[in-house]
C-alpha cells in the first residue's frame, strides 16, 4: 500500500483494471461511491443532511453514485451541480441513475449541521477552480460545515498538492487504490485532513505493469537493510564516519552530527577540526575523537591513514573555498585510495552556489555515493532553474536534481523528498514540525553519514535516517531541541531492529 501513483499512473491502474474485469470502468465508480458512503455513515453519521456538490467529471460521478446510496438509505440529501458530465461517460451514466433532483450549484447555501461531500474535481483537474466552483467551496468553507472530499479536495493538484485557484480544507479525503503526490506534499496533506486510501477493486497486479517508482517512506522500503553488527565485529567494521568541524565560534553543529553518526551505529567518528577549534571541540567530545585538519595535506593524510567510510561536510562549515576544495579531495582522493561516502549539508551546499556544475561533475565521477541534504533555500542555491519553475512538484524538483548532480537528493521540509539518480523516490510523512528547530538538520546529516558509513547504500540510507529522525522526533515532541534527537536513536533503533534490550 504504500506505493504513490502519480494521476496518469491511477488512470492507468484504472484503464488496466477495466480491461481484466471486463465490465469496463463504471463498476469501480460504483466502489468508490459505496467506499465514501460507507466513511460518511462512520465518521459524519449525526449530520442532519449532506450536501453533494458534483462535477463535470468522474469526480462528479462519484458524486451522484454517493447522492444516490444516501437517499436510497432515506438520508437527507441535496444535490448541487454546474455542468453535466459528458454522455457517454461513467459520470453521465451515474447521473442518469441518480433519481435526486439536481440544483444549480450557484445556489448553494450551506445548511447548519448539514456535512458536505466535495465531488467537484479531483485527478482531471486541468485548470484554476474559478466562478461558482469557487464561490460554493468558499461558502462551504465559511459555514465550517464538515467536508468530506472524494479523492482530493477540489483544487489541489494531484500530482503536487498545489493549489489551483480556490479550495477548500477538508475533515476526511477518501481516495482509490493508493495515495497520489497530492495527498502527502504540502499544501495538499494539510488541505485533505486525514486521507483514507479505499479499495475500489483495481488488483494489486496492476502495479507489476505501472511499476511505480515513488513510495510513502516506510521501514518497509528499507528495514531489511539496516545495518546490525555481526557478533565477531569490531569497531572500523561498523564505519568510521568523519565529520568537518567550522571554526572556534561554529563547532556545535559538527558535535551534533558526529553525535547522530555515532547513535545511529557508526563504530568510530571523529571530528576534523581546524587548529583554532581543537580546544573547544576537545572540552565537549568524550567517545567521539577529535583530529586536527586545516590543510589540503592533513586531510590527504587522514584519509590515507585512517580509511574512513564516509564523511559529513556542510554543518557550521562556512561557504569557503575550503568547502569546495575538501569536498573535491573526499570525492577524489589520490589515486589508490577508495572514496569514502559524502554527506553534503549545509555551507557546503551554499559553498557551491556560483558553481554547481564543479560539483555535480566531482559526483560524476567519483565511485562514492553523494548525499545532498538541502533545505529549501539551500535547494534554490544550488538549483535555481528547478526551484523557480512553478509547474514543478517538490517531488519532481527533487527527482531532477538527483539526476543532475549524480546525488542522493533529500530535499527537507515538512514533507521530505529523497529521491536517487535512478528515479526512486519517497517521500517521508510522518515529521513532526518540533524538528523544525536549529541543528536538528545537522543530527540528520550525522545520521545519514552513519548509516553509509555501516555499507547501507546512498538511497536506502537517506530514507531510514530521515524515517528515523522523525521518529526521534515525535518521541521527544514539545520541547525538542536537537541534542535530543541522538540520544532517542536507542530506544527507536531498538524497535525498529525488533531488538530487545
Ligand atoms: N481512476 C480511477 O481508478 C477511478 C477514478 N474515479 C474518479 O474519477 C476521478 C477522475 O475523473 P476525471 O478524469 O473525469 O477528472 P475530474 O472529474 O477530476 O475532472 C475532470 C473534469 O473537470 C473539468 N475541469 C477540470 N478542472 C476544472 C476547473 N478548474 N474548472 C472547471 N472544470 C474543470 C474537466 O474539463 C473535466 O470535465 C477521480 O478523481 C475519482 O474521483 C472513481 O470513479 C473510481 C475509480
Ligand atoms: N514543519 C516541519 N515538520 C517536520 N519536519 C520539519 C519541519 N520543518 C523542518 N523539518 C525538519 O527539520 C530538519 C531541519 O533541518 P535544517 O533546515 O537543515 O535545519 P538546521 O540547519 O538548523 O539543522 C530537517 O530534517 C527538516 O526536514
Ligand atoms: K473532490
């Protein structure tokens, strides 16, 4: 269930489904309809009467088909409508079986206690909700009547959750098969209230032939692959990750990161640190080890002498050259010696700003795997073309960018995208916005360094330290602020490894 169709992708399931029923599409309308009738009758059932407001389209004929099991039922219902949908279609024959008498939808006038099922559009939307569209889910909305809205609440895009002229917010959004782009990227998630995905019978087999390469970022996407020690291990077996400390007055945002590098299971981490910071680095690390590197040849040392797995770069960095240079020597080191995985946060992403072509192409080339950790502003910096075009989804700007920069993209945000050069995708849903609080994008880095540095590979890596993360987050909750998040990585790495303490 946790695949995301896109709405050309749900179309298809559709086309796919009526052709091996063969009884073409219109009994899938009738299991939607039944599908948001049986959610109504649940969760809205003291509701002195609904309110249906039906599109031109299939949207609209779900519409009809809920009308009319409700009035069937003796309910009281009202049916409201602009233009008919076309003959010949699935709609046109829903309202043909709808025996309700249908209002103009200009007249609508929300009644008190009245619930109203929002099937105006829902994946055909092609253009911004105008006219009396607009006017009767803004009189809907001004009512605060509750709303249940069939697939997508009319206005947002299904393929960004953008909203497309007007909307409204609904309580429950009832959509088919699986959930689409809309229903988890912002603004849509919030705009849906809680989604409930229903069964309308499109078999699962349907997936073999769509192949869908975007997931709700789950464990299940990655469980298998997280690292757990074997029992004659030993400490640079489980990866030694290395992290770049900035200067005296910025060292606390390379701390967190070695410290969610560590939690998640690294063996060893140490902290690079310029000869100013060695000293306040010094007075807070206690297992995490502390080396000083200032210098192109220091770094080269380090790296030859100590074969670390994977490195973190960005967090209280600075925007130096130096950024650009140490990036270079991890992503390429003298010849001999094997590339370490790179986590790039932070100043390091805005260190590449004026030059991005230099980094995708050090990625390019290099065998490592590359993670970038941009929020949205980082993001603009490095990718200016994908963050102004407006017709872009958060999910399509991350897919692109993954590509361009040979990256493992995780684009952060309430609604994180990670997205691979090779087009999967995921999306994670399950943040609580407490991480939203400075630093905790550091831990995040450290984590995902951890996770590489332990053999995990770069995509798999990215969504279980961002899942994990978040879940470390919602147990702290109110409060959070981000030295917590290592330190709940026991409890929550415990559970998710089935492990008992
Ligand atoms: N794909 C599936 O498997 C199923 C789809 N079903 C329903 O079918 C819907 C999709 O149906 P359609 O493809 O007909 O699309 P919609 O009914 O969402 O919208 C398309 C219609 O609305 C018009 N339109 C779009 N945006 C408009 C705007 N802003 N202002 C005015 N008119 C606008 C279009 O010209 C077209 O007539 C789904 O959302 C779902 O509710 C269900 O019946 C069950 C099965
Ligand atoms: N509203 C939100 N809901 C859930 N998670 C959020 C929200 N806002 C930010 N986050 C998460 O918090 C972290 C913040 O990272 P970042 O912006 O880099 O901050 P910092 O640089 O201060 O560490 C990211 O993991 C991001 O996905
Ligand atoms: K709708």
């Amino acid at each position: 269930m946790h695949e995301i169709l896109s709405p050309q992708e749900m179309g298809e399931a559709d086309r796919l489904a009526a052709e091996a029923g063969g009884a073409g599409s219109y009994p899938l309308m009738l299991n939607a309809g039944a599908a948001v009738v049986a959610e109504l009758l649940t969760r809205f059932a003291d509701a002195a009467g609904y309110d249906v407001l039906c599109g031109p389209g299939n949207n609209g004929g779900d519409g009809y088909v809920i009308a009319r099991l409700l009035h069937e039922r003796g309910l009281a219902v009202r049916l409201w409508r602009q233009e008919v949908p076309p003959a010949g279609t699935d709609g046109a024959r829903a309202a043909d079986e709808c025996p309700l008498e249908a209002r103009p939808l200009d007249r609508f006038a929300p009644e008190p206690g009245w619930a109203v099922v929002d099937a105006l559009f829902g994946a055909g939307l092609s253009k911004p909700v105008e006219g009396p569209y607009a006017e009767a889910l803004e009189k809907a909305a001004t009512a605060k009547a509750p709303v249940i809205a069939v697939d997508l609440p009319s206005g947002v895009a299904g393929d960004s959750g953008r909203v497309l002229g007007t909307t409204l917010t609904a309580d429950l959004t009832v959509t088919f098969f699986r959930k689409k782009p809309g229903h988890l990227l912002f603004p849509g998630r919030k705009l849906c209230g809680e989604t409930v995905v229903a069964d309308v019978g499109i078999p699962a087999a349907v997936l073999q032939t769509i192949r869908p390469t975007c997931r709700e970022n789950t464990p299940a996407l990655w469980q298998t692959l997280l690292p757990r020690p074997e029992r004659d291990t030993h400490k640079y077996k489980r990866g030694h990750v290395a992290v770049f400390s900035g200067p005296p007055t910025a060292t606390g945002a390379a701390r967190l990161a070695a410290r969610g590098a560590a939690r998640i299971g690294a063996g060893a981490v140490t902290v690079l640190s310029p000869a100013a910071a060695l000293a306040v680095n010094a007075m807070h690390l206690t297992a995490i080890m502390l080396h000083r590197v200032e210098e192109e040849a220091e770094l080269a040392a380090f790296i030859e002498r100590r074969h670390p797995a994977a490195f973190v770069i960005g967090p209280g960095f600075g925007v130096g050259a130096t950024a650009r240079l140490f990036t270079e020597i991890v992503l390429h080191p003298a010849s001999g010696t094997a590339a370490a995985h790179l986590v790039l946060d932070a100043d390091a992403v805005t260190a590449f700003a004026e030059v991005p072509d230099r980094l995708f192409a050090a990625a390019g080339v290099s065998r490592a795997t590359l993670v970038l950790t941009p929020h949205e502003g980082e993001f603009a910096r490095l990718f200016p073309d994908l963050a102004e075009d407006a017709l872009l989804s958060k999910l399509e700007r991350a897919r692109q960018a993954a590509v361009r920069a040979h990256a493992v993209l995780v684009l952060k945000g309430a609604d994180t995208v990670i997205a691979a050069p090779d087009g999967r995708a995921a999306i994670n849903t399950d943040a609580t916005p407490y991480l939203a609080t400075a630093g905790s994008g550091d831990v995040l880095a450290g984590m995902i360094a951890g996770l590489l540095g332990q053999g995990m590979p770069g995509f798999e890596a990215a969504c279980a330290a961002v899942h994990l993360h978040a879940e470390a987050g919602r147990r702290v909750g109110p409060g959070l602020i981000a030295e917590d998040l290592p330190e709940r990585l026991p409890e929550v790495l415990c559970a998710c490894l089935g492990e008992e303490k």
